[in-house]
C-alpha cells in the first residue's frame, strides 16, 4: 500500500490543501453547537436579542466559511484521486506491456483488466474518500469529544467512554472484511474471464447451439461472485447497527443526567443541547465508518492485486525508456542485416520440464527464406518467438548478424523485423491505418506497395472507400484469406530485415500464395516460413523439419526428396490430396485450406 501511496507525490500540493481546508471546514462546524449553547444560555433564556443577533450571524458566517470550505476541499481531493488513478494506471499498463511471454502466462488477461481498471478506480475511491471523509471521522470525533468535555466536562465523559469501545470494534471488522473483499475481487476475476470467453467465441457458441451451458456457466461463477461479495458486505453492514446501539445509549445517558444536572443547577440548558450535538455529530461520523471500512478493505485488497503487477520482475529484454513507456520510433530500413544462427538451442517454458526445443542448429544468410514445416506441437513457433526475443533460450544462443539476441537492444531488433503471428490480430480503423500500425509514418505509397505484394491491393481497390474502409471488431466484415493478406502487408510496409510468417497462408488458395512467395522473392529480407503445406516449401532456400521439438531433417526440396522418408510421405500424401480435390475457389480468389495437418 506504501508503494501505491508513492503516486500521491506528484500531487501532495492538492493532496495537502485539500487537508488544510477540510480543517478550516471542520473548526467552523465544530465551531457550531457551541455558539448554540451561547444563543441559548445568554440570548434566548435571558430574552437578550442582540445576543441572539450577535452570536446567530457568527453561526450563520461559519455555516457559510463551512460550504465554501467543503467545496474546495473536494475540487482539490478530487484533482489529488483523478490524478493519482491516470498516473498509476499508466505505470500498471507501461508494466505490462514491457512483460514477456512467460509473464503473461501468470496473469489471465481477464484479471488484467479487471486490475487495470476496477481496482484502481477502488484505489482512486479510496484516496478521495480519505482525503474528504475517511480523514474527518477521527478528526471529528476527536474534536466533539474535545469540545464536549469543553462545554461539560460530566456530560462529555460519557463520549470519553463510549468512543473508544466503537473504533475497538471497528478495527477487527476491517481485518475481516479485508480478507473477504479481496476473495470477491478474484471471483470478480473469473466473471471478467467467462465474459470474455463467451464474447470472443460468440459466433462458435451459436453454432454449436451452446447458449443455454454458457448462460449456465455464466450464472455459476456469477453466484459465487454474488456470495462473496454479500458475505463481504454483510460484515460492514453489521458494524451500523453496533455504533447506532452504543452512541445512542451515550446520547440517552446525556440527557438523562443533563436533566438531572439542569435541576440542581450543574449544567445549563445549552450545555446539555451542545453536548447532545456533539454526541450526534459523532453518531453521524462513526456511522459512516461502515462505508470508509467496505472503502478500506476493498482497497487493501485491490492494492495488493495492482502491487502484484507492479512488482512482478519480468524477464523482458528491456533495454531503455522508449520500450517501457511505449513510445513509437519509425520502422524502416535497419542496420541489421538479417542473418540468423540457432547454435544449439534448446527451450522449454517457464514452470514446465518439457523441452519445446531440443539442441536446434542451424544458420540462415540474408536474404534467404527458411520454411518451417512440422506438425501441430512440434515447436515451430516457440523457435520463431526467440529471434525477437518474446523468449529466451534455456539452453543455446541465437544471434542475430553475429551477435546474441539477448545483447541487441530489443526495440532496435524488433524494428527490423516484420511478424505476422499465427493468429490474424486486426485492430479497430481503417484499412489503411491497419496497415501503417507496422510502420506509423508510412506514406500511402509505401502503404499501397506492401499490400500489393500482400496480394490485397486490388482487393481493398475494390471496397467502397478503399484503403480507408472501416474494419469491423476483429476484422469482422474481412475473410479469413483478407485478414492474414492485411497482417502480411502490415508487416511488409515495415521493409524489415527479418520476416517471420507464422502459419500465415494456411488461408490462402495456391495460386495467391503462389503469387505472395514470388512477390517476397523481390524483398531483400531473410524469411521464415511457418508452414504445412508442400506447395510453400518448394521454393524455398533451405527448409528445417521439425518432429516433436527436434530438428530432423534439413535441407532444399530436392535434398529433402531425396534423403527424408518422412518428407517423401509428406509430399505424396498431400500431392494424391491435391488429385482428389476438385478446383474450386471462392469469391475473392481463396479457398480453404485442406492439406495442413496431414501427420
């Protein structure tokens, strides 16, 4: 929570005003039941008038020094909380965009958000009660306890007494419901997690007519939500009841004996009705606290879950401000060539025991295109993930134009190289903007020229507002085939030196893949080719297969032909699929792809 609190510097200035003109608002309420006790005793009862005129007009400018005061206290609370939420919440994200691969493995991206964004709006809750609430309660039972035993001293011991016995009770109901706020914020967790579920595979959930099993599921972790949460509250709730019973037995004792003293002269009649205000004034303070404690123990558990985050030490290649705080720098011709070593690499993920990778060696120059192929699990993506170092090897080095990728500065690095992942990922805008996400001062020209090699040029000529036609959620109205076309030219618009196409053709028909890998012949990029299919392979310089995380076999298509059993099989499976298969293609030149995942 120290930690967290350390945002609050930056605005000390509104945090510290605001504090200091809650206690110019706080002496002039305080100020109050006194001053009736004055109308009374020296005004009303002795019938003097302008008594009454004198110290009414005090009471009303205090009432008014009290609204101003109030008023200011929380504009400047409210600038000191807004303030403080924008700074953390830019720190969390900063953080975890600079996390790995194996560190967004231990956050679900549902919790992510949720910390992201209702816990620190808790937190932000949390500093502007504390600065205009939270911070009054003490201060004004203090003070009526204070100014009671001022008017009274018997009159006020029974606040001396009382008071103490509440905030005692108070202390362990805060403990407790500290531990079940943050048991609901994890099952606030699991909603976040099933909502994005079900929002995300909307379409396959219709289709397989899985509504009713969803919208059970759903209501399930809801429930548990729904449980935690009331026994949460039900803890804060009790407190209420308590401080009413215990303040207002105090109240009932002042009067009994404040009539007692009236009679034999003790006590006067505004001595009495300023010491019941002060009871009731702490009444309404200490009623409060069941809300400030809920406020307190959410707020000790979302601290917690954002502290979690902002701790967590990852193992990113982090090399300098730019990364971490996200800054873009433009993509472009780089100083890397493009030349790629695995010297025998191995790897496996964090937490498990199982090599993806087993003793990789191989070397690819600048320029050439390396096919990948290898059936589903046998690595091919966890070795393409090392070149821009998304992981780094448990065992081996890979270099890139010599040196190890661990030593490069990473966004240098992953500027010169183009990546086009497995799954198709298209942001909300325009076509054209989609594109230019690769490289954010790309001029149209250069933006047209890549999506002419990506084979979607003519494609995206042909919409309505062309390169400035707006995608739909996802990409929503494009196909599958337009889609990895579209992510292939966000790449290319970069002209990187590296160019890694994850499994990024599987939607395309022969002959536009065909016409994608002769227009990357004319790049002057090194290209690694995730594949399946035989018909990318054939062209290429080299070409590694993998089996269950080992290199196999290496070599061109001819080499492969002739001294890999398993590749011979490989081409004649897929070759006699080819003869069965009817020549057919779709609206937009693709068709769907029937020879992946053939062993």
């Amino acid at each position: 929570m120290a930690f967290i609190l350390s945002f609050l510097n930056k605005y000390r200035t509104a945090a510290v005003s605001a504090l200091v003109i809650m206690l110019f608002e706080l002496t002039a309420e305080l100020i109050q039941p006194y001053l009736i006790s004055k109308i009374i005793d020296e005004g009303i009862r002795p019938q003097q008038l302008s008594v009454v005129w004198l110290w009414g007009g005090v009471l009303a400018a205090s009432a008014l020094l009290s609204f101003i005061a109030g008023v200011l206290s929380s504009f400047f609370a409210s600038h000191a909380s807004q303030g403080f939420a924008y700074d953390l919440r830019d720190r969390m994200y900063s953080k975890v965009q600079s996390f790995s691969y194996s560190v967004f493995d231990r956050f679900a991206e549902s919790t992510l958000i949720t910390r992201l964004t209702g816990d620190i709006t808790v937190l932000q809750d949390m500093v502007f009660m504390s600065l205009r609430f939270a911070t009054r309660v003490p201060l004004v039972v203090t003070g009526s306890v204070i100014m009671a035993l001022v008017v009274n001293v018997k009159l006020g011991l029974f606040l001396v007494v009382t008071v103490p016995l509440v905030l005692v009770f108070a202390f362990f109901m805060i403990r407790a419901t500290t531990r079940q706020f943050r048991r609901a914020q994890r099952r606030l967790d699991e909603v976040n997690g099933v909502i994005q579920e079900n929002l995300t595979g909307i379409r396959l959930i219709r289709v397989f007519v899985r509504m009713g099993h969803e919208v059970e599921r759903f209501a399930k972790v809801a429930s548990r939500l729904m449980a935690d949460t009331v026994a949460a509250l039900r803890l804060t709730e009790t407190t209420t009841p308590f401080i009413l019973l215990t303040i207002n037995a105090a109240v009932l004792a002042v009067l009994w004996y404040g009539r007692l003293d009236i009679s034999s002269g003790a006590a006067t009649v505004g001595e009495t009705v300023a010491v019941i205000n002060y009871s009731l004034r702490v009444t309404g303070a200490l009623s409060a606290l069941s809300s400030i404690m809920a406020a307190y123990s959410r707020s000790s558990a979302s601290a917690q879950r954002v502290g979690e985050v902002l701790d967590t030490a990852s193992d990113e290649l982090v090399s300098g401000a730019e990364e971490a705080l996200g800054k873009r720098a433009p993509a472009g011709p780089s100083a890397i060539q493009g030349r790629l070593e695995f010297r025998d690499v191995s790897f496996r993920y964090a937490g498990s025991e199982v090599k993806v990778l087993e003793h990789i060696s191989f070397t690819a120059e600048p320029g050439q295109t390396i096919a990948i192929l290898g059936a589903t699990g046998s690595g091919k993506s966890s070795l393409v993930q090392l070149i821009p170092g998304l992981h780094r090897p448990s065992e081996g080095s890979v270099l890139v134009d010599g040196q190890e990728v661990s030593s490069l500065d990473p966004s240098s690095l992953r500027r010169a190289i183009g990546y086009v992942p497995q799954e198709v990922i298209l942001f909300s805008g325009s076509i054209r903007g989609n594109i230019a996400w690769g490289r954010e001062d790309a001029s149209l020209e250069q933006i047209r020229q890549a999506a002419a090699r990506a084979q979607i040029h003519e494609t995206i000529e042909k919409l309505p507002q062309g390169y400035d036609t707006l995608l739909g959620q996802r990409g929503i109205n494009l196909s599958g085939g337009q889609k990895q076309r579209l992510s292939i030219a966000r790449a290319l618009v970069r002209e990187p030196a590296i160019l890694i196409l994850d499994d990024s053709t599987s939607a395309l028909d022969m002959r536009t893949e065909a016409a994608l890998l002769k227009a990357l012949e004319e790049i002057a990029c090194t290209t690694l080719l995730i594949t399946q299919k035989i018909s990318s392979t054939r062209s290429a310089d080299r070409i590694l297969l993998l089996d269950e995380g080992r290199l196999i076999a290496s070599g061109s298509h001819e080499e492969l032909l002739a001294s890999s059993p398993l590749y011979r099989r490989i081409c004649e499976s897929q070759n006699q699929l080819a003869s069965d298969m009817p020549a057919s293609s779709s609206a937009d030149g693709e068709e769907a792809s029937h020879v992946q995942n053939l062993y």
